[in-house]
C-alpha cells in the first residue's frame, strides 16, 4: 500500500528524468503527500509528455460522487484490468507519479513509527498510476482530474515493514507504460 508520498524536486529535475514536453503545473515541494492533495502526474497527451496536477484517489467516469475517490488512491496490479472501478483508466489512461519516496508505518498498533523508502540512488522515481477524467456526466461545472497509484507484493527489503508497496517503474519503462 502507499499511504503517503514526497516529492520535493524542482521542474528541471523532472522535465530531465521524466523527459517533460509541456508542463501545464508547477509543483511545490511536499514532504508528506497525503490522500486527496493535488499531485503531479506525467501523462502522455499528443505523442508528449506532460505534467500536470491531479487529485491522489482515483474518481471513476461513472461514479455519482466524487468522495468515491477518498477511498481509491491504490489500485492492486495483479486485478486492475478486471475492477470496473479502474478497467477503463488501465485501458486507456495511465500514467507516472514522480516520487522522491514513500512512507510505511512499522510497529504495534498505537505506536507506528513511519519509515521513509527510496530507491538505492535517491534520484526521483515514477509510480506507476492510472488517471481519470469525472465531470458528473456533464450534469455540473465540477471537473475532476484523479489518479490511484498501483500497488504490488512487497519486494524482500520492504516484506519486514509492509506486505505491499507501490509499482516503481524503471526509466526505460515509463515510455511503455504510459502507450
């Protein structure tokens, strides 16, 4: 699972790792990135990458209420493409979350103590995600763009603080996953 997230990096750092086209958002630097907050988020929009803001918790097209989204800022990978609350996005609209890094929480109840996971180089990384457009079918002025954050099985070093952990995808896969 991923809870919370950073990204604390400039605009050129990602425009260079993520291979920006277009940046229609300039995102300020969040050490504790939360559920419903506005990210950053590099989709692929006329054969280019751009970087824009979403709401963190996925709000499907169908859905009637917006507060759905609360509940859907991960998505597990292994049944994506079969629930209908994220098939559609799996299809047609994924995308990257560039992160810096992740919090788990580790510990008894009543007393975690978050623990914050990066990757071995600490450059920034790219969750894998998914994006979706909610406009309450034309029926108000409220449009929404949200994203969810796929999840997998815990790799080894993780498996002691949690049993799931995001999808960080390589850099040379990133162009792959957003086609």
């Amino acid at each position: 699972m991923c809870g919370r997230f950073v990204g604390y990096r400039k605009l050129g750092d990602y425009q260079d790792k993520f291979q920006i086209d277009l940046f229609e958002a300039d995102p300020s630097p969040n050490y504790n990135v939360a559920p419903t907050q506005s990210v950053p988020v590099v989709v692929r929009q006329d054969d280019k990458n751009v970087l824009r803001t979403f709401r963190w918790g996925l709000i499907p097209f169908w859905a009637k209420d917006p507060s759905i989204g609360n509940r859907m800022i991960n998505a597990r990978s292994e049944t994506v493409d079969s629930k209908p609350s994220f098939r559609t996005a799996f299809k047609k609209r994924r995308c990257l979350i560039p992160a810096d890094g992740f919090y788990e929480w580790k510990g008894p109840k009543g007393s975690k103590v978050p623990m914050y996971i990066t990757v071995p180089d600490e450059e920034p990384f790219g969750f894998a995600g998914l994006w979706e457009y909610w406009d309450d079918k034309g029926k108000s002025d409220e449009q929404i763009l949200s994203c969810t954050i796929l999840t997998t099985d815990a790799s080894e070093s993780i498996k002691d603080v949690h049993h799931r952990m995001p999808v960080i995808l390589k850099s040379e896969a990133y162009r792959d996953w957003m086609q």
